[in-house]
C-alpha cells in the first residue's frame, strides 16, 4: 500500500513577506498613535506628574511661555503681557487671532524672530513694555495710504528662540499660514550659552533624514518620547551637583552655544529654501546690539549667565553671526535688512539704552519697521 506524498509548503516571494512586515509594523506603531490621539493621555500626564518649567503664575516673561515637545516651548496662549489689556492669542502669538487661510486679496508678511520681535522694548532699568514693534509698525507703515486694510502683518516672534527652533516653527505652522513675505530675524540666542533646558537636537543634513524628523514630529508618540526625555533630564540635573553661583573667573567663556557658527548657516540657507517651498518670498535681517555701556560691561553676572567674560567677546561673536546672514542672503540672492549696520551709521545709542544690549527702545522698532518697509517697496516683494 502506497502513501500520499505530503504537500510541499509554499513560500512566500520576498517582496509578500517584506510588504507584510511592514503592514504588521505600521499597525503596531498605529496602535500607541491612535490611542494617544483619542484619549489625549499624553497632555493629562504630563501636567499631573510633571511640573512645566514655565509656570503661567511666575513673574515676568516666563509667565509668558509654556512647554512644548516640538520647539521646546512656544507662547502661552491667552497669557496677559504684564502691565498690561493685552493677551496673546489662542496660538500664543502676539496679535489677533487669524486662520490659515486668508481674507481674500489680503497680502500676508509673517516676522518671524525672538524676544525683539516678538516686541519685548527697552525703556531703561529693569522695565521693559510691549509697543511699539517693529512689525505692527510695519502694518501702520504699509497700509497707510489704503482706504482699508489690504496687507496683514503676524508677528510670530518668541521669546528666546534660536533659528534652530524657527526653523520648527516655519515647517509646522508657518507654512500652513499662506504666507506671502516672510521676515528671518534671529542670530543673538544662537551664540548665547547653553542650558540644561535646552536640548540640543540639531536638523539632519542628509534630506531623507530630515524628512523622518518631521514626520517623527508629528506624531504624538515621538512627542511623549521627547516629552519623557526632557523630564528626566531635568530631574537628574536637579539631583546633580548645583552649578555654583555666577562666578566670571571660575570658568571660561563661551563653553557651548545653542547654535554653532556653521549650523547657524546651515539652519538660515534652510530657512530660504522652506519658506520658498510655502511659495513665500524671504527678506533676512541683522539683529543689531548695543554698544557698550558702564551698566552693561560692568554686569559680569549677567555675562557669565550668557557665557561671556567681557562684552567686547559677545559683541565680537555676534558680529561673525551678522556675517554669516550676510553670506546667505548674498549667495541665495536674498534681500537683506542690516539694521546693525544701518544703525551704527546712525549712532546705536540712538535706538538702545544702556541697560540692555539685546532688545532696542520704541525709537528702535519704528526705525527698523521703516527700514523694513521701504525695502519691501524697492525690491517689490509684494504684489501691487
């Protein structure tokens, strides 16, 4: 008696295996995504069990920002400036509230930048106010010979952001704003010290890398990760030995800038590059500083907190990062708005007061708003 032969399995052709592989991985990250999306676990967590570094109760500009897994933090939205009837808007900006989409035959110019733009005014002392700024100056300016409003002008500036969180900015909410002009001004938080705050975490050269970033940070699953991570970092900081009070002599300075030289050039080339990919044209600026006062130099406190020794070495410093915006508006054919040569022609002790180098007076703003306007017109960047 003869038995039956046994069926011989069939394998699978390897492109079947590999696609359903890849079917069984995608559902399972899918999984952890769709449940974080529905139950919003993530956002009741954090608030329970960790603490926000900025705390909307504390005083001054800290009040003003909240945490956020992206950018590291963003403005608070619905946070009042102190002193102040104003609130920032429900997207943390400056302003009034907006959609994407425009009003039509509305021209839009976002200005993009930190604590400058976002219009924190020196007055002298420790005081600062919240007007004029150069960007809702900029709107006055452009609009002023129009029977009705036809250019809208949206300050997206934060304070303390370096061009490595601009960036962010731009490709996940900018580009969605349809803009028509937008204004790059950054370049002092780049070169200052860095802090346990702020976790290095620079963009990918390599283009395929840099697309699975953006889509990585877009998912609510990667933005727990980073959300862990910096909370753990922060508490091991705290358990660490304490850094001892500022000491200028103890250590020298700079130690390690948010934002090398040659990153800061590769970040702004990026810049030009995204924000012509919303279709928008780009306008660069220079972030003029201070010249050196009795009150500034003499704060060796406040320097060493920034990674200086003396003022002279910050401003040396900045002036390499003016260069290298120069450089990139030169070679990517871009227009460039060079306040802090512009200025310095015209006396700085003009446009600052001699408390602070970072942020200039209202004096300051207007003349940058009017700069900033009448490059617009000669180089038509916008629509007539």
């Amino acid at each position: 008696m003869t038995t039956a032969p046994s069926p011989q399995t069939t394998r699978l052709p390897v492109w079947k295996r590999l696609a359903y592989s890849a079917i069984f991985v995608a559902i399972l990250l899918c999984i952890p995504e769709l449940t974080l999306r529905w139950t919003h676990v993530d956002q009741l967590l954090f608030p329970t069990l960790f603490k926000d570094q900025y705390d909307e109760n504390s005083d001054g500009m800290w009040r003003l920002l909240t945490s956020d897994p992206v950018l590291y933090w963003r403005g608070r939205p619905f946070a009042r400036l102190s002193g102040t009837d104003e609130f920032l808007n429900e997207r943390g900006f400056r302003g009034n509230n907006f959609h994407d989409e425009k009003p039509p035959r509305m021209q839009r110019i976002v200005c993009m930048g930190d604590s400058s733009t976002f219009g924190m005014v020196h007055h002298g002392g420790i005081n600062f106010t919240y007007s004029p700024t150069y960007s809702t100056e900029l709107q006055r300016i452009l609009n002023k010979d129009k029977k009705r409003q036809a250019i809208e002008v949206i300050n997206a500036g934060v304070i303390g952001y370096s061009t490595l969180q601009g960036l962010r900015l731009l490709k996940h909410d900018v580009r969605y704003w349809h803009p028509d002009l937008i204004t790059i001004r950054y370049g002092v938080n780049d070169h200052l010290r860095i802090d346990p705050n702020y976790v290095a975490a620079p963009e990918p050269r390599n283009a395929i890398a840099r697309w699975l970033q953006d889509e990585l940070l877009d998912t609510r699953i990667f933005q727990l990760l980073i959300r862990l991570r910096a909370a753990v970092m922060r508490v091991a900081a705290s358990s660490a030995t304490k850094t001892p009070a500022a000491n200028p002599a103890a250590q020298p300075a700079p130690v390690q800038v948010r934002v090398p030289l040659s990153e800061y050039e590769d970040n702004l080339r990026r810049f030009v590059l995204e924000a012509r990919a919303t279709g928008a044209k780009v306008l660069l600026m220079t972030a003029p500083v201070a010249p050196a006062s009795q009150e500034i130099t003499s704060n060796k406190a406040k320097l060493w907190v920034m990674g200086y020794q003396r003022y002279e070495d910050l401003v040396a410093r900045h002036r390499q990062y003016d260069d290298v915006a120069r450089r990139v508006a030169a070679d990517m054919h871009v227009p460039l708005l060079d306040s802090s040569r512009q200025l310095q022609e015209r006396g700085l002790e003009k446009y600052f007061t001699k408390f602070d180098f970072a942020h200039p007076t209202g004096n300051g703003h207007t003349t940058i708003a009017q700069d900033l306007a009448a490059l617009i017109q000669s180089e038509n960047l916008l629509a007539q």
